[in-house]
C-alpha cells in the first residue's frame, strides 16, 4: 500500500502558503549539475507527473542542498508529490528498499513534499525522515516544514540543510514524482546517481545548465542570412570533374584547403558552407515551436547546393560531405533527385545515431521515427540543450584526439570548429539527432564511397575514445550489403582523414570517381544500344522514332496507387519505403494530385482521391505492389518504424525469395522481397513458358 498511497496514515499538518513559492519562470537563475535524466511517458499513470531531469546545485556558504526535479510537461500546483531518497552509506539494517519502480534502491532517508491545495494552505507532509520512519508511514519523523520548496515553470526545486539528511557529502540517491497521494514515476528508474560534493568541477563531462540561458535564439543584435541569399560558396581548380564540398559541424576551416591544392588539375571545385560554420553568417533560426523533425537548416542546405547545381549547369557532380549537416543533404538529395548527383563521397561521417525505443525496457529496440523526433524535441532540446552552458558544451563535445595525429593541429580544428555559436552548432546537432536514414541508405541509388577514420589501436581501447569505433566504423557495417556503397577504412587517420593520410585518401577518392564515370559511360553506352533497338522493327528495318517523354515514367509497366493526402504519401512512401520523388503535380487550389516515383529500376503513379477512385477500404485485396529491395530486413525494420501496417514478416519461401507484407498509410498493400537464393522454377512446381 505504500507504493499506492503514501499518505493514507500520515499525520495531518497543515502548511501556511508561504512554505511553497509557486512562480511561472526560473527567476532562481543559477546553474545547476544535471543528476540523470529519464524518458518520457514511463510512469504509471500518464495524468499524473512524468520526470525528465535530476539536477542539483550546493550553496556551500550556507551548507544548502537543492534538488530539482524537471517534468515533460507543467507540475500540478494543486497536488505536488516528490520524494528524494538517499543512501547516505549507513549499515543495511538501517535502510530499506524503494518502493517504486527502482525496488533494488536502498534507502536510509528520505526528503518528502506531499501536498495538496486546500483553502488556505496546502495540507501534507513536508520533511525529512528515516527508514524507520518510513516503514511506519510516518515519513517526516525527523525533520517537520524544514525544506525551501519552489514552482518553476517545468520544475519543482527542493532545498534541504545537508546536514538533516546527511554529515557526509557524498551520498547516493534517487528521486521520484506523482500526486499528494500516490508514487509515478522514479528517476533514475534502475541503480542510483552518485553525489560527490567534495570533488572539484571536473575538466571533461560538465554537466552543468543554466535556466537563464536560451539556447534557440540568437543574440539580439546578430545578423543573419537572408532567405534569399546563398551560402558563401567558394570556386576552384581547373579539373574536368566537378566536386561539391560541404564542411561539417566538426571539420574546422582548412579541411579542404590541401586536398584542393593536390587536385587543381584534377577536378573543378565548389566549397559550400554551411550557414553558421567556419565565421560565416546563419539563416534565421526557426520558431522555437517548430519541430526538429521538420529538418528546417538541413532542407535549406539541400536547397543551397540544388541551386548550386542549376545556376552553374553542373551535370552530375559528385557531392563530397564532411560529416552532418552536409552528409544529411547529400543523402537526401540521393533519394528526392538522383538526377541531379553522380555520387557522394561522406568523409568521417556518422550515418544513424542509435536511440532505443522508450517502450522496451531492455532498450534495444530502435526508436520509430516518431519517438526519436519526440525524444529529440522534448527530451534533449527542451530539458538539456536550450539551458546548456558554453563549458559544458566544450568538456562534453568533440575532444581534440578526434581531428588530427598531430596534437597542435588537432587543437587548432578543435578550436575552429568550436568558434560556431552555440545555437547553430545545436539546431545542426539536433536535426541530426532526429534524423534516421537506415532505409534510404540501405537502398541507396547512387554510388557513395563512405571514408572512415582508422584511428589507432591505443586510442580505441581507451574508454574515453572508444566510441569513436562504434560512431565512425561500426556504424557503417549495416549498409555493407547496398553494392551501391563502397566502405574504407583510412589506417591511421583522425577525423580529418584528408589532412591525416592524404595520398590515401586522394587515391580512395580517385578510384571512386573513376568507377562512377565508367559506369556513367557503360550506361549511356546501354541507353543508346536501347535506343537504337527501340528504332527497329521486329525485322531489323527503322521505324518512327520512339519519343522518349520526360513527363512519362520509363518502366513498361506502372502501377497507380490511389491516396486521400498525396502530399503526405510522398512524403512518407520515401521514407518508410526508401522511394525517390520524380516528379509531383498540383491541381486547384494547390491541392498535390498527381505524383511519379520510383525505386531501382521500377516507376510508381499516385493519384488523388475523386470521382470513381477510391484508396482501398475494409480487408479485400485486389492489387499490390511488389518491390525487390537489397535488405529485406532491415527494410522491414524502417517500414515498422514508420507505422507501417505488418501484414506478414518477413519469411523465406520455397522459391528463393525473403518478402514481407505491409500496409501503407492508405491501407495499399506492398510487398518488399530480397533474393537469397537461386532457385529453379521446377523445384517449387512451377513451369517455364515454352517460346515458340
């Protein structure tokens, strides 16, 4: 009964509206140390209060400890309920186990607000007790109405004497929030955070935020990029082969600047820059309810370089990213306009951030792409990076070992890559925390050669560095089945691989490009071997020329889907489904009602609803799509994440195929199917047609 409702046997006190200052903002404006941090929507009851963020902060001069307890949404002024309980490394004969979802916690006191809005005054306890105290309900039996308790905005703050919880200082704890009258939610909800206040502020992994501070905005009198205007955009080189390269949040000024002067014979140069990066001006940042998901700076970046492209007339150039935001465009542009791009070369890049699912406790299901979005704009955006400090930014972001072999140098592009304000870093940090393009990669078009950072064996064992394996390497792995995508690995090179092992890396590039142009060839040579047939007839003599109608799709065989929103399937077709955008069409109003799109070799038409056409309704099936793909499973795995409908997972069949069925946001059925195996039509039962 304890978990259920605390305050069923408590004593009834009641407390003067002085005890608890309910304010709309943080108008305490101090810095806090973030504690622990917990998903959303994790509680018992969803009315009830939801934790976010632990964070304390210690006025030693007064020996005062305050507590602040964060929530995904506003506190309850009417019924507030917040428990810290603290290990504070007694005998276990005097603790007992937490009674919440953290069971495994012991305790062996415990800082209580419990309350409730009456007239006059809130009635509850407000104190400090023991375990002993606790077992008896009486969980105040130490101190009584001894805690400074404040409503700010989205946080309650608890300020407690040290020395009525603990002589020492360091303590282990937890935390927990709900009503006056029941438990909801714990923080952290397994093991404890550790409180040391005797150690001094530490060098690297800060966790200290500022609630002054708001870091989606810029200063007033900063100047920014005009819609209109384009991006600094810096020409080059005198080569046959024209290169796009994009700096990234991580790359520093000079990243291209010596690859440039070893290839001015070899290839023509456009250096784009991200607004915001390397001194340059940013584009306006969006309203602050605009979501990250929306993608906004990287979709005007994609623009940037598309504008590049038509007003220079670049015929295919290959697009050459150093790390997000410009990785993110390029694959993008790869799916929406294969037309407009030879290739990609993504140097040092980090193609899909891992985010567990909320909803598994075990945390190794992937986020769908909803919830990274939601995780992205109310967890990480709201709770930590609008707040976050410049110190803690740097102690917490890239380390100088990342860049470069040579330590001056590396602390030179550390440097560079910093000077960025902090606002541009995090509007590019967080659209790339959104983003997940494991279906548009695994079933990518256009070649792309992905250069990856070998580092050293030492810095990789080191726990401080490891990750760079599991960020820059390992994360690739999963895309290794596309043949579209070429993987290597640069020995003994840091993050700025051009600079680290340049012939390497020139070689690499090199043998890409050179790949891709024959490859062009070999398929205008395919094209014009096409035409020359389609010319002929069935005896070999011309006949009228085949026009070839850039408003048609080119497959002999096109399917037309039906759809209420034609703008939202469009949308989602290529991002559940990794299609490509060709073409779209709008009719009154503005209203999209037409669309042509395509995956590998095949073309698809979607039509607005109207008049006799109709998306599907109820459970009959008349047509559906098939679509060969080069990972089934893991295409399965982004249709899932987008809400696809799972008619039938994927399985293998006696015909050599790995398929699985789903619907679509308008109920048409596809199914996606990988070969595994060459199979002969009589080993299933089936016959060959007998051509005469």
């Amino acid at each position: 009964m304890i978990g259920r409702r605390w305050l069923l046997s408590m004593p009834k006190i009641l407390l003067l509206l002085s005890s608890i200052v309910v304010v709309p903002g943080g108008t305490m404006a101090q810095v806090w140390t973030v504690l622990a941090v917990d998903p959303k929507d994790d509680g018992r009851d969803p009315s009830l209060a939801d934790a976010a963020q632990l964070s304390y902060r210690y006025e030693k001069e007064q020996d005062l400890l305050w507590f602040r307890v964060t929530l995904y949404g506003q506190p309850n002024e009417e019924s507030l309920g917040v428990n810290i309980a603290v290990d504070t490394g007694t005998d276990a004969a005097a603790k007992m186990n937490w009674w919440g979802a953290n069971k495994d916690f012991q305790f062996d006191k415990l800082v209580t607000v419990q309350v409730a809005r009456e007239s006059g005054g809130y009635k509850g306890t407000i104190g400090v007790g023991d375990a002993a105290g606790a077992r008896a309900k009486n969980f105040n039996n130490l101190f009584q109405n001894n805690l400074e308790i404040r409503v700010e905005g989205d946080s309650i703050l608890i300020g407690v004497k040290r020395t009525e919880v603990t002589e020492k200082m360091k303590m282990n704890l937890i935390a927990a929030v709900g009503s006056r009258e029941q438990w909801n939610d714990d923080i952290p909800n397994t093991r404890s955070v550790t409180l040391d206040l005797s150690l001094p502020r530490p060098a690297r992994g800060l966790r200290e935020i500022d609630v002054s501070r708001n870091n989606f905005r810029f200063p007033s009198d900063y100047k920014t990029l005009a819609d209109h205007q384009q991006p600094l955009i810096i020409k080059e080189g005198h080569g046959h082969k024209t290169l796009i390269l994009v700096p990234g949040v991580y790359s520093g000024k000079e990243i291209f600047d010596g690859f440039m002067a070893r290839n001015q014979s070899q290839y023509e140069f456009y250096v784009l820059t991200p607004p915001g990066l390397n001194g340059t001006p940013a584009r306006a940042l969006p309203s602050e309810t605009t979501s990250f998901g929306e993608f906004s700076w990287t979709r005007r970046l994609e623009r940037d370089i598309l504008d590049l492209i038509n007003r220079e007339k670049l015929s295919k150039p290959i697009l050459m990213a150093h790390g997000f935001p410009g990785s993110l465009a390029a694959e993008e542009l790869a799916v929406q306009h294969p037309e407009a791009l030879g290739g990609i070369i993504e140097i040092a890049s980090m193609p899909v951030q891992f985010f567990p699912s909320p909803k598994d406790p075990t945390r190794k299901t992937p986020a769908t792409r909803e919830e990274r979005v939601e995780i992205v704009n109310e967890g990480w955006a709201q709770k930590w990076f609008k707040y976050v400090t410049h110190e803690t930014w740097e102690s917490n972001n890239y380390p100088a070992e990342m860049f470069l072999n040579d330590p001056v140098r590396s602390e030179q592009a550390r440097q560079q890559a910093e000077a960025a304000l902090l606002p541009v870093k995090i509007r590019y940090l967080c659209e790339f925390m959104a983003s997940d393009h494991s279906v548009a990669l695994a079933n990518l078009q256009a070649p792309l050669l992905a250069l990856r950072p070998g580092f050293n064996e030492k810095l990789l064992a080191d726990s401080a560095t490891s990750w760079f394996k599991a960020s820059f390497q390992d994360s690739w792995d999963a895309f290794s089945k596309n043949s579209r995508i070429q993987l290597l690995t640069i020995p003994n090179a840091r993050a700025l691989i051009l600079e680290d092992q340049p012939k390497l890396a020139d070689d690499g590039v090199a043998r890409f490009i050179e790949n891709v142009s024959k490859a062009k060839a070999q398929s205008a040579m395919r094209s014009a071997t096409r035409a020359q047939e389609a010319n002929m007839g069935t005896s070999g003599l011309p006949h009228q020329k085949k026009i070839m109608n850039r408003s048609a799709p080119a497959a002999t065989i096109v399917p037309v889907l039906i759809y209420e929103d034609v703008d939202k399937a469009i949308e989602w077709l290529c991002r559940a489904f990794g299609l490509s955008e060709r073409l779209r069409a709008s009719g009154a109003g503005g209203r999209i009602t037409h669309a042509q799109l395509s995956i590998g070799n095949g073309d698809l038409m979607i039509g607005a609803s109207g008049a006799e056409f109709r998306p599907p309704h109820g459970e009959e099936v008349s047509q559906y799509v098939l679509v060969h793909v080069e990972d089934v499973d893991q295409h399965f795995e982004q249709a899932k994440r987008w809400g696809a409908r799972i008619i039938h997972p994927p399985k293998d069949t006696p015909f050599g195929e790995r398929l699985y069925t789903v619907e679509d946001l308008a109920g048409h059925r596809w199914t996606f199917s990988q070969s595994i195996a060459d199979v002969a039509p009589e080993q299933w039962g089936a016959k060959r047609a007998q051509f005469r």
